[in-house]
C-alpha cells in the first residue's frame, strides 16, 4: 500500500463519517509518513490506542470502497500493542506528529524508542534489516538500543543473539555510509 496516499483517503472518508481517530504509529508506515523508507507496507501499526470499534468498522467499509487500494482485512491493526510494556518511561513524552488531517491526528514515537523498536523486530523477526539501516543509528543511539534489546526476552540465548545480530547489523550500516 502506499501509506500516505492511503492515510490521506482514510481522513478525508473518516470526515465524511462524522468520525476522528488519533493514535501513536510505529513501523513501516509511521517511517513511510516520515519519508525515512519508501518502501510499500501492508498495513499501518497502530501502537496505542485500542482502536474503538467504530475505527475498525470505518476501515473495514473503506477498504470494501476502495479496492484500488489492495487494502488486506487488518490494515489498520493493534498488532505491535504489547510492545508498550517494553518502553522505556516517559516514552508518551518523546512521541511526536507525523500526521495531521482532518480526521486523522498520527503521532510516532521518538527518535531513539523507535531505533529501539525497530531493531528489536529485526532481532525478533529478521525482516527489519533495511528499515534499521534507514533510521541511520548514531553510535551512541545504537549502544542504548543494545543494551535495551538484549533485555527483551528472557530466553538466555537472547543476549549472545542479540549481539551477532548487532555485529551484523553494524556491519551493514557500515557498507550502506560508504556506497
């Protein structure tokens, strides 16, 4: 999907609605809004709040108006919820706009939460890769987002996995500064 364009027709069909939806992104799209990635996604993560059930039942109807769209069933989703609990404090106070329509209000997180959410999927999952690369770490960013990623799981393996996914990781952002 293309984000922006998407997010756009989302406000404007929510203002014809009667209906306003303000939330906290993170992930592909809220980096896509950002112009930090171009990269198409499927959806938008919504991390807080719990999307109201008119919300869902909006974008339902939407994506049923707008099959130009490709939208999937949950394009709008909860998905990344859970991650709350793993923020650092203070992390409401660090958010900030990437998105204001006439319906529509989206907030991401900082700068340094996000590396840290991002990096952390790319430990978790393995897809985040180009995304991480992207946000550009500083050295100084990506020591604080170590030391707070291989405290995520409680698996005993995580650390040391953590790290060789770090080197590698250092290793790539490397190449991508010196192309």
């Amino acid at each position: 999907m293309n984000v922006l364009e998407t997010i756009k027709a989302f406000d404007e069909f929510l203002e014809k609605e009667g209906l306003t939806f303000e939330a906290i992104l993170i992930g592909g799209a809220a980096l896509n809004i950002m112009n930090i990635i171009s990269r198409e996604t499927i959806d938008v993560d919504c991390l807080t709040p719990k999307i109201p059930e008119i919300i869902f039942n909006a974008a339902a109807k939407f994506r049923l108006a707008h099959p130009e769209l490709s939208l999937t069933k949950n394009w709008l989703n909860n998905g990344p919820e859970s991650l709350i609990r793993e923020l650092n404090p203070g992390w409401e106070n660090r958010c900030h706009d990437i998105f204001k329509g006439k319906a529509i209000h989206f907030k991401s997180l900082g700068r340094i939460d996000l590396i840290k959410s991002k990096i952390f999927a790319y430990c978790d999952r393995q897809t985040d890769l180009q995304d991480c690369i992207a946000l550009n770490p500083t050295n100084e960013e990506l020591q604080e987002a170590f030391l707070w990623v291989k405290d995520r799981d409680a698996n005993p393996h995580w650390p040391s996995y953590v790290e060789k996914q770090f080197l590698i990781f250092k290793e790539k952002l490397k190449q991508h500064k010196n192309e």
